[in-house]
C-alpha cells in the first residue's frame, strides 16, 4: 500500500493511495482532497440535532396526554321526604370540583329538561334537583347525593354529569 499526503494552504491532499492483495490493484485513488475540518463539524451538529429530535418524538409518545376525565358510578332509588329519587355517588375517581360539573336531567329520547352547573344546586332545590355534599368539601365525591322530585323524576328520565375540562360524559344513570 502506498500513500503520499502532501500539505498545501492549510489543507492535507491525498495524492495517490493504491491497495493490492496477492499483486491485483484492488483500489486506487488519485487526487481527492480530504472534507474540510469546517464542513465536519456542522455535519456532526446537523447529525446530533437531528438525532436529538427522534429522540424527543419518540419520548413525547409515552407521555400522557391532556386530562382525564373522572369516572363515576352511582346508584339510583326512592328518597324520603320530598324527593322522589335519589342518585348517590358510589365511586369518583378522583374527586371533581362541584364547579367543574354540568348537570343535565334527560328524557328517554335524550332530550334535555333541565341543566345548569352543579355549584349552582349546591345544597339548595333549583327547579326540582339538589346536590348534597355529605362530606362538605365541595366535590362530587362518594355519598354525595343527587335528590329529584316532581316531573323531573319521572320513570325513563337520566341523570347525567359532564364534566366541562375536559368534555367527558363522566356519569350517565337512568331514574327508575
């Protein structure tokens, strides 16, 4: 193998590289000027920002993603006193602001008859529906009721909780 570097400006010129195996020329180069040192480096930041990008797309996909909406269950039946029905909280997870909370009491057909937010029936009757907070902390959480009378209690109608951020159905019970 044979090579001659010769050093001109500042820069190292590959005069002539010859490989042989076994006496056959396998490989001869003439006269090609190594990459500039200037080129080299912004090739290699190129490559490293473009690598760094892969990186942060692929490790953003296993971030969750906005907020979840809460999931609730609830029970339905008679209530004493004034209220024909009763919907009580079985399970929230996690507890929700009564602030965060729209209220819609719907026909079989989903109609809406009645709506508003649930601070609003915060422990006080608004056309036919209340929330009782037992435990006083503000949000739906379990053992907190919601009482219907009157015509919004009748058989077929739902009891349904949307939450407002993010836009979920987050309960949806039938009256019996």
């Amino acid at each position: 193998m044979n090579i001659v570097y010769v050093e001109h400006k500042s820069k190292v010129i590959l005069i002539k590289k010859t490989i042989t195996f076994r006496g056959m020329i396998i490989m001869s180069i003439k006269n090609k000027e190594a990459v500039s040192p200037v080129i080299g480096v912004i090739l290699m930041v190129a490559i490293t920002v473009l690598l760094a990008a892969v990186v942060y797309v692929w490790v953003i996909g296993f971030m969750p993603t906005g907020k979840q909406a809460p999931a609730m269950g609830a029970t339905c039946g008679g209530a004493s006193g004034t209220y024909d029905y009763r919907v009580t909280i079985q399970q929230s997870t996690p507890s929700i602001t009564v602030k965060g909370v729209k209220y819609y009491i719907m026909t079989g057909n989903d109609v809406a008859v009645e709506d508003g937010i649930v601070k609003d029936i915060y422990s006080k009757d608004v056309g036919g529906i209340k929330f009782t907070d037992n435990d006083a902390d503000g949000k739906i959480s379990v053992n907190d009721m919601f009482l219907i009378k009157g015509s919004l209690a009748s058989t077929g109608y739902k009891l349904v909780l949307k939450s407002i951020s993010p836009d979920a159905i987050i309960l949806d019970v039938t009256i019996l």
